[in-house]
C-alpha cells in the first residue's frame, strides 16, 4: 500500500515507511506500482495524480476529526488524528497550527510557510529581495536587511506558535517542521504525522465494516 | 515649503500640515507649484517626483541618524530622529520596528505590510485566497480560513511588536498605522512622524550653515 499526501508544492509518497516528496513536474507512473491511497488539498495536483496511476483512493470521506471549524484542510484533520491532547505545527508551502484537546480539534490557524513568507518582502521592494539567513538566532535586534527580514520572518513565527503552545506538548511535520522545531523545547518532529492519521483512518473504516458484518 | 516622502506605493506630501497620499499614477504637476523637499526609498518613483516637478531637493543627506545598521532605509532614519526613547512602528508597505535609546539607533527590524502579507496565502493556494477579518479580535482560536489568516497575519505581527516594545512607548505610523496602534496599549499614532523627521534634519542643517558662519 502507498500512501499519497497531495499538497500545493509536493505530493509526498509514503511507501513502506520511507516517504519522498515528489514535484508535480517529475511525477510519473513507473514511481509506484501499486495501489495508491490518498488525501488531496490541491485540485490540480489531484488531477494529475489521478491521470497518472491507474489505482488511485481518495480517503477524505473517511477522515473523520471531531470539530467545529468549517473548511478544515483533511491534511491538517488527518494529523490531528494522531495525538489526543497537544498543537499540531505542520509547516509546509503553508504552516498550519492546530489545537487538540481530548481528541477533539478545538480550532487553528494559518501563517504563509517560509518560502512565500520571505517572497513577500521582494514584492513589496527590490531592495527587500532576499533569502533566509538559517544562521540567525533572532534574539540581538538586526543590524542589517537580510538579518531585520530574517529576524521578521522568524520571530513572528516563532512568537506566535509559542503563544499557542505555552506548555502543551507541540508535534512538528512538514518540510520545515525539522528546523522550527528547533526553536521550541518542547517540540517533537514527526515526519510521518499526515500518513500516520491516514493509515489510522483506514484501520477505524475497516473495524467499522467488521462491525457492520 | 512642500514634504514629500517617497515610498513604494505612494507618494507622502506634507504641505503646511496638510498631508495626502497619492499613487504614482496620479501624480501631476499640477498639485504643487512650490519647492519640494523629499527623501526616497523608491528609485523609480524617486525619478518620477523628479520629472513631474521642476524644483526638488533631495534631503537624504543631512537626515543624520547615529547608528550601527547598514542600509537603513532614510525614511526610517528621519521617523528616529522625532524621539528619544522608545520605538518606531512604520506600518506601510512593509511594516518597520526601529528601537531607539537616548537618541541613538539601536536596531530593528521589518515585517509585511498588512496587504502584501494577506496576499502572500493566496500564492500558496486559491483556497488561502481572503482579506483580513477587520472586525476579528484574534483571542480566540479561528474556526474558518477568513478568520484563521487574519488570526495568523495579526497575531504574527501583534504579538512581535508587544515583544519588542515591552513597557517602552510606542510611535505607531503610516497608512496601516492607526488600525494596528489599537492593539497597543502604550501605542501612540503620529502620521506626521516623517514629516517632523525631516523638518529637524533642515532645522539642524541650517543650524550647522550659520554657526560655520
């Protein structure tokens, strides 16, 4: 069984444990072939998906998260799945942070991910055209624009997920889940998170139809 | 004796208090048939002021601030030189965080602007696609995606400026300036900051002109 997590930039595959993320433009059929059970939030990539493998599932009608928000990303319902009490950082082409109390999500939010988070200063001025100085602590104030933009990028997304979390426990995932996480004592990263709300998905529908025989 | 400060967006006049904002588009000669005095983050429409209006001087060169920070923008400098102690808040464009302490520079910092940073989710995904949520206190966890991106750019912002100011005073301006100073106790609105930026630097230039004599 494969595993597909369709996002805005990548479709991650996870394939007996060992999960690759793959552009839409080196998608092909000879990657996979077996089954494919996905979740999409991206229409046009799921199209492709679905136009390149012969085999395909989509799981959205069985990822089922106990809430309140209406529009809830099924990525971001699937990791939820995962944990009973704690926030959910996923921090992909978006970084989504959601609460979970008693297994119930009890709502969230979204900051642009750090490719487009820092994309937005060359818009505003050439002059603020830039990339991420990975080096940075954002602790001193900056005393240059890479270092104020980084520092900008940085502390606000730091500052606010921590506000979120306080002393709850914190499950990072995404592409840049591994580096943020870092910022935070009390972070966990797990690459696997999305897959692992699905693989739970499927085993609660199949205990379901057991039931129901 | 007209001000004009340039910025990527707009063009700031100051002219014997009154201020306006114009876009490049609608800039003419007709506005102003009196000297114009201006400083510029913006070389195209730095070159625009010029060819539109016959006499214009440049003040970029007498706004004297002391600091360490390489690049810093002159209308940033100019807003410093309005205070003592205490911090800048520059929400245009982009949004600037300048801290100064007995008068000196002591760094700062640079986030989206309130409508470059809302723009930025609807790159990521058509489905990210809003505007902010005005009437939105973000306390509360979001329950939908208008109000978990209105969340997530005010919260950011909010929550890294209340880090920087501490218990200082705050100088809140520019066009976005009034509506994020509410969210400050200690915040107070001045759109004239620039402006009285720029007339200290010409009173000090003068200043310096008769004691040479």
């Amino acid at each position: 069984m494969v595993l597909c997590d369709i996002g805005n930039t990548h479709f991650h595959f996870w394939d007996n444990g060992q999960i690759t993320h793959i552009l839409p433009k080196h998608l092909n059929k000879h990657l996979f072939d077996q089954e494919i059970y996905y979740i999409s939030v991206n229409k046009q990539n799921e199209k492709m998906l679905n136009k390149t493998f012969k085999t395909t599932y989509d799981l959205e009608s069985i990822i089922n998260l106990p809430t309140k928000y209406v529009g809830l990303g099924v990525d971001r319902k699937a990791a939820c799945l995962c944990i009973t009490n704690g926030v959910i950082v996923d921090a992909g082409s978006a970084i989504t942070i959601d609460v979970v109390a008693n297994s119930k999500h009890q709502g969230g939010y979204i900051l642009p991910g750090l490719s487009e988070f820092i994309q937005a200063y060359g818009r505003i001025s050439p002059a603020l055209k830039t990339n991420i100085n990975f080096g940075l602590e954002p602790i001193e104030l900056p005393l240059n624009t890479k270092n104020a933009i980084t520092y900008g990028v940085l502390k606000s997304i730091i500052l606010t997920i921590q506000n979120t979390i306080g002393s709850q426990r914190a499950y990072f995932t995404g592409g840049d889940g591994k580096y943020l996480a870092k910022f935070f004592t009390q972070a966990i990263y797990d690459e696997t998170l999305v897959f692992r709300g699905m693989r739970i998905s499927i085993e609660r529908a199949l205990e379901r139809r057991r039931n129901q025989k």
